[in-house]
C-alpha cells in the first residue's frame, strides 16, 4: 500500500501547487456572494439563489476537479511514465488504486474549501446555516469518489479528449438516476439535495450513511471493473 498512497500524495502535490486552483475557488465562493445583490430582482428570494448557486457550484468544482484525472493518466501512459512506474514493484491495481484515491483527496479538499466558504457567507447574510444544508453539502463533497471512479475507467484506455468528454456525459447522466429508491448502481442523484436544504427537509443520518456506502460501493465496483481490464493492456 506504500506505492499506492505514494502516487496519491504525488498526484495530491502536484495538482494542489497550481495557483489557479485557488482562484477558481476564490471565484466561486465570490459568486455566492453576489447572489445578495440580486435580492430586490429575486423578490426577497435571495436566499434561495444563493443556495442553487453554492450547490451548484459546488457540484461544478467537484466535477471539474476529477475530470481532470482523464488528462493525467492517458498523458502518463503516452509518455511512458506510467511504464517506468508499472516496471517497479508497483502493481497495476495499486496505480490505479492510488490514481483514484489521489483525486478524490484533491476533490474533498477543494470541494470542502468552497463549501466552508459558501456556509460562512450564508451565515453572515442569512444567520445560522440549517443543518440540512451542511448535510446536502456533504453529500456533494462524498459524491466526487463515484464520479472520480467513473473517470478512471475510462481513462484507462481513452484519449485526454474522448475520456473527458465521455466522463462529463456519464457524469450528467448519473444524476439523472433516480431509480429503487436511490440503490441503484452509479445513481448521483442520492447526492442531490439543494430542495432539501433549502426547505430544511430532515435528511435522516440513515441517509447520509446511504450516500457514503453507496459511494465507496460504486467506487469498488468500477476499480475492479478498470483493474481487469487494465491488466489485460499492453503498455508500450
């Protein structure tokens, strides 16, 4: 497991030493705040864009974050790095394993960091953060490790380009799931409840434990999906 979490904290630093990252989030967290400036055109209703426009926005950043893992591997595996590295004592599985952990950490982080600063600003505009919507942002923040796994796989044996863009549409897709009460395989949807913090609709600990197992369920299933099928590829 050495080697798996050395690639994560390398994929980890590098991705975390690009200034940009930060000024996204620094540009995100500035268009929650504007959201009060539309009170009088939202009738009032400016609490209820700001949280579409947190929510959102961060559903954004963690789709964009692990998107970028479909340019990482495919670059790595073109270069040759992938090869040196797999000639090592380092199992296919355990690059992959390390890959998938590496970004879902820069994922949380980065989702985290927006949403602490979109609750923050909520409580200076509107009091008090409901607990609802602590909840639902967490439900955000866990829902990069299935989206994260989706795109290992398909950056496993695509182009930058293809992996990208086919990753983004399973991505869309995935929140349109909806079926057998939330179970359902790959179902990003669980992860989607802006209607209830804005309502301050319960979301029962029940549900929050859902959302987790399905999520590291989704993200095993599709590891050893992407691990079979990785091992069976011939590196040049």
């Amino acid at each position: 497991m050495d080697e798996t979490f050395a690639i994560a904290s390398s994929l980890w630093k590098r991705l975390l030493s690009v200034k940009v990252v930060y000024f996204l989030a620094i540009c995100a967290v500035t268009l929650i705040a504007i959201t009060n400036m539309y009170d009088i055109l939202m009738i009032g209703e400016s609490r209820a864009l700001m949280i579409d426009t947190g929510m959102m926005l961060v559903t954004i950043a963690a789709m964009l974050t692990v998107i970028s893992l479909a340019f990482d591997i495919p670059k790595e595996l073109q270069s040759g790095i992938a090869s040196v590295l797999l000639a090592k004592p380092l199992g296919r599985t355990h690059y992959l394993l390390g890959k998938l952990i590496g970004i879902s950490w820069v994922a949380i982080f980065i989702t985290t960091l927006i949403s602490i600063g979109f609750v923050m600003i909520y409580s200076v505009s509107h009091g008090t953060p409901p607990k609802e919507l602590v909840k639902a942002l967490f439900l955000v923040v866990i829902s990069v490790i299935p989206m994260a796994s989706v795109v290992l796989f398909f950056s496993s044996f695509l182009n930058e380009a293809v992996a990208a863009t086919i990753s983004t549409v399973f991505i869309w897709v995935g929140y349109m799931f909806g079926a057998l009460n939330g179970m359902t395989f790959y179902d990003l949807s669980i992860f989607n409840m802006g209607a209830e913090a804005y309502y301050s609709y319960e979301i029962p600990p029940s549900y929050l434990i859902k959302g987790v197992v399905s999520a590291l369920l989704s993200a095993i299933t599709m590891i050893c999906i992407t691990s079979f099928i990785f091992n069976k590829r011939d590196l040049q």
